[in-house]
C-alpha cells in the first residue's frame, strides 16, 4: 500500500504529498510554501508542489540556514505512513557537516536571541504600544 512495488501503490505521487508523507517537511502547507518559495529542486531544476514524484528522482530541499539536504525517492505513498516506514520513502544523500560547520552551528546557538515564553505581561504588551506611539 506504501511502496511501489505493492500492486495498489500509485505510480507517481505529487511533490508537496511526498514532502509531508516522508516526514521531510512537518506539514502539506509547509511543504507546499517550500516549493513556491524556490526551496526545493527536483532532478536538478526548481519544483512546484503539484509535480508528480517517482522512484529515482533526486529531491533537495534547503532548510533553514542555508542548509541543503539531498535525497533519492525509493518509494511514493499518498497517505501518511508510520514515522518508520516514511524514512523508507527515501534514501538520504546529504553530506555528513564538516567540523568547522558543528562548531559555527554550536556557536549560532549560543548567540542566538532569547525568545520569551508565551504572550508578554500586560505591562510589557503598554510598554510596547508606547513606544510604537499608539
């Protein structure tokens, strides 16, 4: 039923499904804004989410900072699927990070700014008006 070499698998499956089902992407808008934005490249060349998927192509996405991940398409599903048998849609080609890049990873984390829990305090949420000028 999830793979292709099942007699009900479809064939072909579209690039947005795929991105949601293979757990690459956490949900089908996500998936779908990524292929809009330029994010993501089928065979080499930008993809639309309706573009149909099949088993062999080569699929890059760029997350965030940058970061570009490579995978190959070993099977296509139209629904979700066990988080087991998701990482079984696709083998994964992308390059294990250098040590240079760990260390700037590492060192991004710990300057990265502070994002407070929850909504701000009524005085903080006039504070901030007040200084918009409202």
């Amino acid at each position: 039923m999830t793979r292709t070499a099942d007699s009900n698998a479809p064939e072909a499956v579209r690039l947005d499904v795929w991105l949601d089902v293979a757990c690459v992407l956490a949900t089908r808008s996500q998936a779908k804004a990524a292929c809009e934005g330029g994010k993501v490249d089928v065979n080499g060349a930008r993809a639309k989410p309706h573009r149909l998927l099949r088993v062999g192509d080569r699929v890059e996405v760029t997350m965030g900072a940058g970061r570009r991940r490579s995978l190959v398409v070993r099977g296509v599903a139209e629904r979700s699927v066990p988080k087991g048998e998701a990482r079984a849609l696709y083998e994964d080609r992308t390059p294990k990070p250098s040590a240079e890049e760990i260390e700037i990873r590492r060192i991004e984390r710990m300057f990265a700014p502070f994002a407070a829990d929850g909504r701000p305090e009524r005085r903080e949420r006039r504070e901030r008006r007040r200084r918009k000028g409202w």
